[in-house]
C-alpha cells in the first residue's frame, strides 16, 4: 500500500509527534527552543519554584535582544558600560544568572554574535531544516525560511518547554502560496510578501501553516526568505515554512552549529527529502503572477493596507465593507494622510531597518549603497 502523500508541514509534524490524544491534540518534540530576556525570567522562576532542572539545556540557546539599548556597549578602551535603564539591565541580569544557573548557553550583550534572536539563530546555524523550533515572540516563523517548523510561545508555553521540551499542540491546517514568474526592477522580498498579505488579508492565514512554493521564492537569497517567513504572522499564519533545497544548505555550511563533517553529509541526504510530495492536498492553495508585484508601501496600520508605489491613498468608501470603511478611516486619521495622495509624494523622514524583518545583511548593504544620498 501506498503513503498518502504529504506536504511539509505534515511531514515535521508526523517526524515530532511524541503522543497523540483522544481529543485531537498532540505531544510535540522540540528541537530548538530561544529564549531571551523580556518572556523568560518568570518561566525560570517557575521551574525554581518547582524544583525542576532544563530537559535540554544542549538544545536552548539564550540572546538578549529586546529590551536592550541600542547606545554603545562599550567605551573607546573597550570598557563594558553600564546599561543606563534600570528595567533592561534588571532584565539582562536575570537573563545571565538564569542561563549560568541552568547551564544554558549565553550569547553576551557585548559579543559579536550577539544580534536580534530571529537573525541570530539562522547565522550561527542553530536553526535547521526539519527541526521544531519555537521561542517567547511571535516573529518565530521567520526560522521557517530554512524549512523549520517555527512558532511563537507565551511565557508558561516557554517554561513548559524548559521543564519537558515537549509542547501540547493541535495541528494546523495547511495553505499553499506560490508566486511564479520574474520580479520586476525593484521589487523586493518585503514588496513580495506584502502582496500575498494584501490579497488574502491579515487573517487569510488564521489557522493554516503557510507554505510558500514558486519560482520567486526558490530564486530568493536566505535573507529573502527570512523577510518571507517572518511576515507569515501579519497573514494571521500559525507558521510560514520554505522547503530546504541548495540555497539554504550552502547558506547553512560550516556554520558554528550546524553539523559538520559526515553529520553534515546525513543531515543534508535527509533535508532533500524535506519537500511536499507530488499529490500532496493543502487545504487552501492562492497563485500570484510575479509581474502583478510592485513595489508597495502600506498607508494604514495594518500589512493589509498595502497599494503599489505609484498608487494612491484610497478612499474609505472605496470598501464595501461598513467596518473596513470605519477602519480605514481611522487609519488614516491615525497616519495623517488623506485619501487620493499620491504615495509617491508622501514624505518620508527616517527610515528604520532594525526589526527582525529588515535586518540583515543585505538590507544594511542596501543602506549603504545610498550612503552618498542619504544620512545613516
């Protein structure tokens, strides 16, 4: 008899179920587990107050990254400074003495692989094909761009993984976004991805764990794919999840955790067979043409409220919607903009590229490149 064929999704899920209950829920392996300084201490308060030990400490790995000062960690003679805010060095030092405590490795605020948690974890080579990975912050999925399983915890969700690394889970609903074609000058992996959320909405994903498939993304950088992934969220996604293929294991190679020598050689024999197999149903498919893609700019407070570059500012009436029409208005109130502008002539006055969803390399050399044009 014949395997039904499965996606992704259900591939990882199948390989970690560790218990399936009678009500429809199961028992999850977890095979990384980030934790950082704002949704951690009251987890390792609780595990003390338990009496319990880490399950795994060889497979967490702790980076203060959200509440930490963006000012220099450093004087001219290589002096560590003090963190002036009290609430964040409160933090940062509960952060150490829980790690040192529990025997948890530590990325220090002043190391130099010390980053954002979601660009971090990809870098060193701790997120992996396959693996289940979870963390205190809903930008999770970004770690879906190397075919893991990724998704965002709340605080007792963290010290339930601390104490068992096990999570008790339903499982998700599958959805398949393929963008086919060739991008456009100028479009980007953001400009992509905002274009999936404007057409299926901020809560076309609710439920699903999106599968993102096409040329467009097999033709994206890791970077790109991580810009992909992280967003799964704004569709409302449990998760977002790129297949692993060439790209990803020649971005993987020789970094500081991932495996090496005849390891390597087994994890990426197994990682090509982390594909949807032919036949595969999803439970919701949506197709994009990369030529229908622009450069595009959001005018309201939502990733939905996305139109091209050379769009306007629509009018709230232009919705059929009662409630997206009051929205809107709202939002626009909220933004200071008026409907019928032209994007194009909306003024900008910074630019922020330090979120865990611009961040990385090629977004800093991006930067760069308009050094001469403008002030970094």
């Amino acid at each position: 008899m014949m395997a039904t064929p499965q996606t992704l999704y259900e591939k990882i899920w199948a390989a970690h179920v560790v218990e399936r209950r009678d009500d429809g829920t199961c028992l999850i392996y977890i095979d990384r587990h980030l934790v950082h300084e704002v949704t951690s201490p009251q987890a390792f308060e609780g595990l003390r107050v338990a009496g319990r030990k880490v399950r795994r400490p060889d497979l967490t790995l702790a980076v203060p990254d959200h509440n930490l000062p963006t000012t220099a960690r450093k004087d001219a003679a290589g002096r560590v400074l003090p963190i002036a805010d009290p609430e964040s060095a409160q933090q940062l030092d509960a952060l150490r003495r829980n790690t040192s405590e529990f025997g948890i490795d530590y990325i220090d605020a002043t190391a130099a692989e010390q980053g954002i948690v979601h660009v971090v974890g990809p870098e060193q080579g701790f997120t992996l094909p396959g693996t289940t990975l979870v963390c205190g912050d809903s930008h999770t999925s970004a770690h879906g761009a190397l075919g893991a399983l990724a998704f965002g915890i709340g605080t007792s969700e963290v010290e339930h993984v601390l104490a068992t690394q096990t999570l008790l889970l339903s499982q998700a609903k599958t959805m398949e976004v393929r963008v086919d074609g060739e991008l456009g000058f100028g479009v980007s992996p953001k400009d992509v991805i905002l274009a999936i959320i404007g057409k299926i909405g901020a809560a076309g994903g609710t439920g699903h764990v999106i599968e993102f498939t096409g040329s467009v993304i097999r033709a994206m950088s890791i970077e790109g794919r991580l810009t992909i992934a992280n967003m799964s969220i704004e569709a409302g996604a449990r998760a977002g999840l790129i297949a692993p293929d060439d790209t990803t294991f020649a971005y993987l190679k020789g970094r500081p955790m991932a495996p090496n020598g005849e390891n390597w050689d087994r994890a990426v024999t197994w990682w090509r067979s982390l594909a949807t197999d032919p036949g595969a149903r999803y439970d919701k498919s949506v197709v994009l043409d990369a030529a229908d893609i622009a450069p595009g700019l959001t005018w309201g407070t939502s990733p939905e409220d996305v139109v091209p570059i050379t769009g306007v500012v629509p009018e709230p009436s232009s919705f059929a919607d009662p409630a997206k029409q009051a929205a809107a208005q709202k939002s626009l109130d909220y933004m200071g903009l008026t409907a019928g502008t032209a994007m194009r002539d909306v003024t900008i006055q910074h630019v922020f590229i330090g979120s865990c969803t611009n961040s990385r390399i090629e977004d800093l050399r991006a930067a760069a490149a308009r050094r001469s044009s403008i002030r970094l």
